[in-house]
C-alpha cells in the first residue's frame, strides 16, 4: 500500500528567518492524521536565511538527525560539540537524558536548506551523545548511500532504533530499487526533482508512506535526490 503525503498539505510556518514545512505534527500545527510514521515522528523541511537560525534550547529522549541539502549548518551543543557541515552532511545527536543546542546558518548571503528528523529512540534514559559525517551520493548516482543505521554499518551515523535512512541522486531516466521485507516500512522523501514511484507521480517535498510491500520503484523523470526510511 503507498500512501501519498503531498507537499501543499504539509504544515507551513514562516517567521522570516525560517520558512519551515512540517510532514507531521509540530509546534502549532497539528494534525491527527499526520502525528508519526512507526517511529518516524519529525520531518521538517527548513530553509534558514543568512545569519539565522534556532538559539540554544533543549531536547531530550529522541534521535534527531539533521540531513543538509545545500549550504551549511553550524552547531554548538552542551556536550562541548562546535561544528559546521556542508551539503549532504549529516549530523546525529541522541539527546537521551538531555541535551541543550544551537543552530545557525553560518553565512551572510546564502540560505540554508536542510531536513530535520526526529525519530523515537529504542529506550529512554540514553547518554547524550552526538556524530556527524559528509556523505557524497552524487559520487554513486543512482546508488542507495546509507546515512544513519541502528549498527553503523557502511560509514553511517549510528542511531538508537530500529532504522536506516538512506538518499540518492538519481539522474533522469534512471529507475533505482529498493527491497523492503515485508515486516518492514518504508517513508520516502523527494527533496529535489519528479519522480514515479510504484505507478505514482511525486514532486519536490512529496513523500510516500510504503506499507505491504516488498520493492519500491523509483523512476526520475527528472535528475532528483531522494532521502528513504526503513523502518520497523
């Protein structure tokens, strides 16, 4: 079963230095058909403007992974941790018993685009920690780049939960598969281009929930990036 999320009914809020779309439920919008997807419970599509960005504030108890798809993220956080990433950089934090931060767009003429997700971690109470690493899908285009694993596994930042998230770059006219289990789901992200996915049309900021089947389909109609969870 596909189920399509489309980019105009995601939630919207623009405070002038963040022009933020919400797939779920966050701050004031709420909406009780689109509260999380098994453990997939935030994904916003932020876009920072020069010199802005989100001053220190806490979290605590959730996975939260930031995907950078053009510009760059600077990150300061309670652990000691001063750092910057570029494009397709991806930092990890674990905020268990708590975690305080910042977030800020390092530059002074270009905006900041960025993914932020949230995922439920596997249990409560875990030491804060936080990773970050670069990651270069345009290197392999048409290839599945493994940016966060419960394991680690092939260089990916290691998250508490049951997850893997994964992006492409798939040039137009390249079709890429992926096999899911079928105890398995998927959420799949289109960050940048159009696509067909299973038989159905998706644009930039589109996303499909994937329940009851075993391979994904994805055919760029245009060259494109997409970002995919497999999720128990």
């Amino acid at each position: 079963m596909i189920t399509i999320r489309r980019s105009g009914d995601r939630g919207h809020a623009n405070h002038g230095w963040l022009d933020s779309y919400h797939t779920f439920s966050f701050a004031n919008y709420f909406d009780p058909d689109h509260v999380q997807f098994r453990s997939l419970r935030v994904i916003n599509e932020d876009r920072i403007a020069p010199s802005g960005g989100f001053p220190t504030h806490p979290h605590r108890d959730m996975e939260i992974v930031t995907y950078v798809i053009a510009g760059a993220l600077a990150h300061k956080d309670s652990l000691g941790n001063t750092e910057t990433i570029g494009a397709h950089g991806v930092q990890r934090f674990s905020a268990g018993t708590g975690i305080a931060h910042s977030e800020f767009n390092p530059s002074n003429t270009e905006a900041t685009h960025i993914l932020q997700i949230w995922l439920f971690p596997e249990q409560q109470g875990l030491t804060p920690s936080y990773e970050q690493k670069v990651f270069a899908p345009e290197a392999n285009p048409g290839e599945w780049v493994k940016l966060a694993s419960r394991d680690a596994a092939d260089g990916s930042v290691k998250i508490h939960q049951d997850a893997a998230i994964f992006s492409t770059v798939l040039p137009a006219g390249q079709v890429r598969t992926y096999e899911l289990s079928r105890d398995r789901y998927a959420w799949v992200q289109i960050v940048k281009g159009d696509v067909v996915l299973n038989g159905h049309p998706l644009f930039p900021g589109d996303a499909a929930a994937v329940a009851d089947e075993t391979l994904v389909t994805i055919n760029a109609t245009t060259d494109a990036e997409i970002v995919l969870f497999d999720l128990a």
